[in-house]
C-alpha cells in the first residue's frame, strides 16, 4: 500500500496540535508540519506577556516539547515559506525553490498585523507584536523611564501596554475609536478599562486618530489628527491582525474574510483542510459564520480537520471563549457578544477588580465577561451551552451563588 503524506502549512497552534491529533487518530503515513519560522512551533499568547517583560524565555513556551513531536513521527520543515499550492500535481513550491508533494493539505496559516498607512513609518523603533522577530525587535527599546506609544486600544496593545508600565515604561495608549475595546465589549467594561490603566499609571486616550510619525531616522513623537503629540522611543502598531488568505487565494480556493470551511475544516477543494485564525466557518450556536482570532478555535478545530483526514468526521460545534491578562486583572470570555441588546451585571465594576457581565439579546445569551470571577466564566460556558432561558432576576442577585442556574 502506497504511504499517504499530508503537509500542514503554518507551525503555530493549529498547525501543531492537527499533526498530533492526526496521529494519535491514527494517520499512519508521513506528517509534515512546514513553518517560516526557524524555531521549533511556540505558543503565541506570552509574546505580549510573559516573553515582552522577559519573565519567560523561547525555550518555556513550547507548544508541545520537541520530543513529542518526533515521538509522533512528525516531521518538521522550519524557516521555509511556502509560495505556491500547485492543486493539479499536489504539491508545494517553497521559497527556496523545492516542491513536496502531498495527498492531502492542510492550511493553518493564521494571521498578519493589519497596518496604518502613516508618514514616517520608516522610522527605527516602529514594531509590531505578532511573533518572535517583532519580541527582538521591540527589546533595545524597553527599559524602565523609556516612552512607548501603543497605536490600538485592544487586547494586544492593553496587554502590551500593560507588561511595558510594569516593566516602569512611560506608555500611552492612543485608540482611534470613543472608547476602548469597542467592537468586543459592553461601555461598562471599556470604562473599567479605562480605570484600571489610569489607576496604573498608563496614559490611555479615546477618539486619537494617529497622522503621522516623526524623528531623525528614529522615532520620537507621534501626532494626531487634533495637534496632540506624544514623545516616544518606540511605538507599537497594534490595530488588529487580518487572517493569511492570500496563498490560499493564489491557489483558487474560495475566500471570504478568511479561508472558507465546511463543518468538518474542509475548503473548496476536497484534498485541503484549514483551520485556525486563517478561516471563516459556520458557527451552529450562533447560526452565522465568523472568524475568530483565538487558541481555543485554532485547536478545536485544528482537532475537527485532523478527524476528517482520519475518515472520521465530527462537525466542529466548539463555543469560542477567550482570555486577556492585564496587570492583576484576568478577562475570561465565553461567548460572541454582537448584537446584545441588553445586559445583566453582577458586581461592581466601577469600584472593584471583579465583576461579570452577561449579554443578552432579549432573553437569550450571547456571552459573558468574567472580570477575575473565574466561577462565573465556568458557568457562563455551561449556560451557552444549554442554550435555556437564564433567570435574568436571579441572574443580577449576588446572594444567589450564579451556579444555581444551572438547569433553570
């Protein structure tokens, strides 16, 4: 029987936990995991955490360790870009100029820095945060009294912005929209945002449109459109990532903000697969399709494509969550909060560190936001889940444990 060879293009959350699971499901032919990076596949999340304050190094944040990959028989291809997906030969061109040829394909391509086309972006000191060239990048910068500009007020740029006061940096945070994390999250909890950066030390500005960045060869102020300025030994471009579609794209396959999937991971051509930040897929809980930016989705679905390969195919039914560590304060989100039209809070969020907020759209329940109220996110999840009507009155009253809920 001749050996089948499936290649997985995009060594990062996705790409690694497909090779494990296509294994452990039983693949018996050969794996190939190809990446651009050099280094052996890492986890993202402590780029803007752990990694940027110098807490953690390269060597703890394995995705899984290198030897659980070669256990598993799969074979790594590091540093090398992938250039073309040829569909009639089935096969890869590589930027080196090389081609493998594969059965079956799969793409777990992720994402890239959205950028802002500002003047004097050629400055030395503009970074963006996204993998571990930009950490290199950014580190000659830090040190405690330096100024740091953060364009973006979302969960990377907080986040960013947050390890870069701790670590004694003077940061702004200039976000163009009235508040931060405006299309994720409830007023109250943009204004807890806002607080708690205050309360910190870090100088967070709404409704700043960014013009243009100045200096001699490096950067040293930042202007807005109102004539503000701010001084800066470095600035970080954190206004969202946009999904890697554009190899898929060059190879025919149907894309739509985002790579588009069937159910089971599956593109518009029957021998390729994708998951991750990189597709678009209907979601069943929510009866629309999305794309999410999350590890969760990157290696639940990762696991529904490895299923598939395997002749044992699952629909992906996963509820998206997520989570953001900002100084003391862990967010932990359960749900897709668009298009709530009302809200139940428990706590109080304008005097303390911990509080939930429940979406609704009228009686039904979109998400939640647990504020270091890591009970309420578990229960929040299971609710989703269920998908029953939630006694809103008990609900709001903090007497009554939130887990009581639970069946009613």
């Amino acid at each position: 029987m001749t050996v089948q060879t499936c290649i997985i293009v995009g060594a990062s959350h996705a790409g690694t936990q497909m090779a494990l699971s296509l294994r452990q499901g039983g693949w018996d032919g050969r794996i190939l995991l190809v990446g651009d990076e050099p280094c052996n596949p890492y986890q993202r999340p402590p780029l803007s955490k752990g990694i940027l304050s110098g807490a953690k190094t390269i060597e703890q944040i394995p995705i899984r360790p290198e030897s659980v990959l070669q256990s598993a028989g799969i074979e790594l291809v590091l540093g090398q870009h992938v250039e073309s997906i040829n569909r009639d030969s089935r096969s890869i061109t590589l930027d080196d100029g090389s081609t493998l040829d594969y059965d079956k394909l799969a793409l777990t391509l992720g994402a890239y820095p959205a950028t802002i086309p500002l003047s004097g972006m050629d400055k030395h000191g503009i970074c963006y945060l996204r993998n571990l060239a930009d950490i290199e990048q950014i580190r000659p910068h830090i040190g405690h009294g330096k100024r740091a500009v953060i364009v973006g007020g979302g969960y990377i740029g907080l986040e960013a912005g947050s390890i870069l006061r701790q670590i004694g940096m003077q940061v702004t945070v200039l976000e163009a929209l009235p508040r931060v994390l405006q299309r994720v999250t409830a007023p109250v909890v943009s204004t807890f945002y806002q607080r708690l950066h205050d309360e910190e030390g870090l100088r967070l500005v709404t409704s700043s449109l960014v013009t243009s960045i100045e200096g001699d060869k490096r950067v040293e102020r930042v202007f807005c459109a109102d004539g503000s300025e701010f001084d800066a030994g470095l600035v970080i471009i954190a206004v969202g990532v946009l999904p890697n579609t554009e190899l898929a794209a060059r190879a025919g396959l149907d894309v739509e903000d985002g790579i588009l999937v069937d159910e089971f991971s599956r593109t518009s051509d029957p021998d390729i697969l994708a998951a991750g930040d990189c597709t678009r897929h209907y979601n069943p809980i929510y009866r629309r399709r999305v794309r999410l930016e999350s590890v969760q989705n990157a290696t639940d679905q990762a696991r529904t494509a490895a299923a598939t390969l395997n002749g044992k195919p699952e629909p992906y039914h996963a509820l998206p969550w997520f989570w953001s560590d900002q100084y003391d304060v862990k967010l932990q989100i359960a749900g897709l909060s668009q298009g709530y039209d009302n809200i139940v809070i428990r706590g109080k969020p304008d005097a303390e560190r911990s509080f939930s907020v429940f979406y609704f759209k009228g009686d039904q329940l979109l998400a939640v936001d647990a504020i270091n109220r890591p009970g309420e996110f578990m229960v929040g999840k299971k609710l989703l889940l269920q998908g029953a009507p939630v006694n809103k009155a008990k609900l709001q009253d903090e007497s009554i444990p939130v887990k009581e809920l639970l069946g009613n």
